[in-house]
C-alpha cells in the first residue's frame, strides 16, 4: 500500500499552496507596509520582488518535492545527498517554530471572530486585556491547533486539499464581498489615496528590506513547506504555470486586503487615515469600532465576516505548517500519520504556551529577552518569530537555491520541471529560473539573512 498522500488534480494543489501562501502575513501586515512605505511604489517593487526573487525559489521548491515525493528531510537523501538532511531539518524546525507562534495569533483572531458575531465591538478598546486573558486565548489557541490538527489528520487530498477547496474559494468571496462593501462607505476614496497614492521618496532600504521579507515569508518559501506539497503532486503538472498562479493569488488577496481594510479605517475616522497609528495591532484594536460605526446589524456582520476572512486565511496557512513535520514523522520517521498529527500538533501547542504568556501574564516571558543595543525586552512571541521566520527562512532559501544550482545542479532541476511542461527547453523562463537560482537569489537571501542577524540580534544597523 503506498502509505503517501496525493493531490487529485491540479485545482487541489493550487488551492492548498496558494492556502499556505495566503494568511496573517497578506491580511494582518501587507496594507500596513504598503501604507507605510510608499503606497503604489511599494505594490510594484513588491510584485517585482515575487516574480523576480521568490518565484524561481518557489519554483525550485515544488521541483525538489516532486522529483523525490519526499519530506523535506527525506527528499535531500532521495536527491543522492545525505548530508544535505540538515537543511531539510532546518526546515522542519522551522516550521514547528513558526506555528508555535503563529497559532497564537491565529487563535486571537478567531476569538475576535466569535466576540463580533456575538456584537462585542468593546473588544478593540479591551485588546490588551484580551491577550493577557490567558484562559480566553488558550482556548481559542487549542480550538485553532485542534482544528488544524482535524484537517491534517484526514490526510492530503482527503484533508488538506478538501479543506482548501473549500476554504479558498470561500475566502475569496468574502474579501469580495467585504472590498465591494468598503467602497460604498463615506470617505472609501480617502482611504483607497493613502493606501496606494504613489510615493516613490519613501522608498529607502529599510523598505526594500521589509518588503522582500514580507514576500518570502508571504509565499511561505525556505522552509519546505512546497517541497511537501510539492511531493504530493503528480509529474504531469506544470510546474511553472501552477507557481505562477500561487504567486498571483496571494499577491492578489494581499493587494484586495488593502482595499478592503482601508476604507474601513478612513470611514472611523471621517477621512483623517493618517491620524490613526499603523501597524498590525491596527487590525485587532482599530477596527472593531469601525464596524461598531456601521450599526448593530451590518457592524456585527461585517465584522465577524472580516474576522472569519483572516481565520480561514491562517487556517489553510497552519495546516501547511503543521504538514511538514508530520510529513517528516511518517516518511523518515515511520511513524503513523495519525498519531504523528495529534502527537505533533500537542507538542507544537505547548511549545506555544510561553507565546501565549508573553502579553504580561507572565513577566519572564513578557520581558523575555533584550537584544544587544536595544533599549526594551522583546517578549517571547516576538522572538520565536524572529528567529523561526525573520532568520531562518532567508536562511533556507539561501542554502536551498545553492544546494538547487551548485549541488544538485541546474540540468537536474531543469529537468524535473521539464517533466510535465516539455516546451520549457530554451525559453527565457529556463534561462532566467537558471541566471535567478545560480546567482541572484543566493546573493539577495544571503544579504537579508545577514543583515537580519545584524540587526535583529546585534543592534547593528546598516541602514
Ligand atoms: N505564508 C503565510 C502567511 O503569509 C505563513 C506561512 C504558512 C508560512 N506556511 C509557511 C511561512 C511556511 C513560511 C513558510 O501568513
């Protein structure tokens, strides 16, 4: 019995990696980078940066699972390089960090979700309590991890992708809906300026920074996750024209978030976007008394509808989280996928605990490091994040476009991605997939994961 998943058809695929892709990272802190750093100047450099560096990683991922239909850890043995495990392992880690984390979050905003159905617009004002209700948010963090869990345990197509399929066409009708309906609001146009009015002079390097980081992390690249998925998808998929479309969905529900969430924020506030701080507490603190604005019935509705759009974004996004590991456990580890989902995911949850102490509960974990040259402690949430997201993933990627060009070479990943797309020889996509793993990807990941180490951990500042 072939104990390995498979997705049904390429729709499937599509659906559980544009899932992935799409999550907190396009709703919760994409319109806030626009915003801040320089409005349709950023949209553009940020498409650029998808397509140009991220795009061939993805690329290279997807080939790499499909090749050896192979975990992350399995597939560099698989390749014919055993010492190559580490990265793969690398990534596993990785991914256990980053759900750990993001977990969290995701079970405030299915929290918010069920205290704005129920017609709690308070709940802006009280955010900083709300956090630090540790029983509160426990439980929405053990709903969210078990319903993660559920989804992944029924396996790839019957879990994953049947999971996807639903909640990916439901998610884009919302943000619709929600889009349409911000631009019927007064002050819609106020909104939509200070979201994309172009401003190339804010753009500098912090900016560049932030917004590579933001769509490396937004595709969900350098950790395996699409080397997993990757590995359940058949040879007669093009592999090419599939990562294109998870590039444009996620940057497209990214781009309808702004649309969306803005609008909302110019309506509170009779137009005057700017006066409201940015950044993503924006989100849980600012905008329930927008919807508060809207009435009783269409606030409720539109409020819990918009808290619902950001759980089903991260939902899609935990289950690619939580499958690299089980993945790694069934495959090398043999162990029953089962009780490696339920096994796993109990570990991951725990390992969360301190993140969800982290808001003032507990002053250790609140305070829980100060980095060289930093004035304040980052708490515990903040530090994973940095290091199993801001460190790791450039990291991954970097190692990954090297082992892809220099180790496992070009001709080799050529020709997987040859297989199911035969008229890819000589086109400038080869030529260009080579020139990006061989040389520009490398050299960009390799800047950001250094600098990120500078100035994250070591207070030095570049720039
Ligand atoms: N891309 C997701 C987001 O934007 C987060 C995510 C899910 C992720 N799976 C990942 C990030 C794997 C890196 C690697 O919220």
């Amino acid at each position: 019995m072939n104990a390995r998943g498979h997705f049904s058809n390429r729709f499937g695929f599509i659906a559980a990696a544009a899932g992935s892709a799409v999550g907190l990272g396009n709703i919760w802190k994409f319109p806030f980078e626009v915003a801040g750093g320089g409005g349709a100047a950023f949209v553009i450099m940020y498409l650029l940066f998808c397509f140009l560096l991220c795009f061939p990683v993805m690329v290279t991922e997807i080939a790499i699972g499909r090749k050896t239909q192979k975990d992350p850890v399995g597939a560099f043995a698989a390749l014919g390089f055993p010492k190559w495990k580490f990265l793969g392992k690398m990534g596993v880690l990785a991914g256990v960090l980053i759900l750990s984390f993001y977990n969290v979050v995701a079970g405030w905003a299915f929290g918010y979700f069920i205290q704005l159905s129920i017609g709690n617009f308070e709940i802006g004002n009280q955010f900083g309590d709300y956090i630090n209700n540790i029983g509160r948010v426990g439980l929405y963090g053990i709903v969210f991890m078990f319903a993660t869990a559920y989804v992944v345990s029924k396996g790839v197509s019957g879990g994953i992708e049947k999971a996807s399929k639903i909640l990916m066409p439901t998610l884009v009708a919302i943000i619709l809906i929600l889009v349409v309906y911000s631009m019927t609001l007064p002050h819609a146009f106020e909104g939509i300026s200070y979201y994309l009015i172009p401003q190339f002079s804010e753009i500098n390097f912090r900016v560049i920074y932030n917004a590579l980081g933001q769509a490396f992390f937004s595709l969900s690249l350098g950790m395996g996750a699409l080397i997993t998925y990757g590995s359940y998808v058949s040879k007669d998929n093009n592999i090419i024209s599939s990562a294109a479309l998870i590039t444009i969905s996620d940057a497209g529900i990214a781009f309808l978030a702004g649309l969306m969430m803005f609008p909302f924020v110019a309506f509170l506030t009779n137009g005057a976007v700017d006066t409201v701080e940015g950044g993503p507490g924006l989100i849980f603190q600012v905008l329930p008394g927008a919807f508060e604005s809207m009435g009783l019935v269409i606030g409720r509705i539109v409020g819990a509808l918009f808290f619902l759009l950001l759980s089903f974004a991260a939902l899609t996004s935990t289950i690619s989280l939580l499958e690299v590991p089980v993945a790694y456990a069934v495959d090398e580890l043999k162990v029953q996928r089962t009780y490696a989902v339920w096994f796993i995911a109990l570990f991951i949850f725990l390992l969360g605990v301190p993140s969800l102490l982290s808001n003032g509960d507990s002053q250790f974990f609140t305070n829980f490091i100060t980095y060289l040259g930093a004035d304040k402690p980052t708490n515990f949430l903040d530090f994973i994040g940095h290091v199993g997201s801001d460190t790791m993933l450039p990291l991954g990627g970097f190692l990954m476009t090297i082992f892809a060009a220099y180790v496992w070479k070009k001709h080799n990943l050529n020709k997987e991605i040859e297989t199911g797309y035969p008229g890819f020889k000589g086109t400038f996509i080869e030529k260009y997939i080579d020139f990006a793993v061989s040389y520009l990807c490398p050299t960009v990941l390799g800047i950001i994961f250094i600098l990120t180490l500078l100035s994250r951990f070591l207070g030095v500042h570049v720039f």
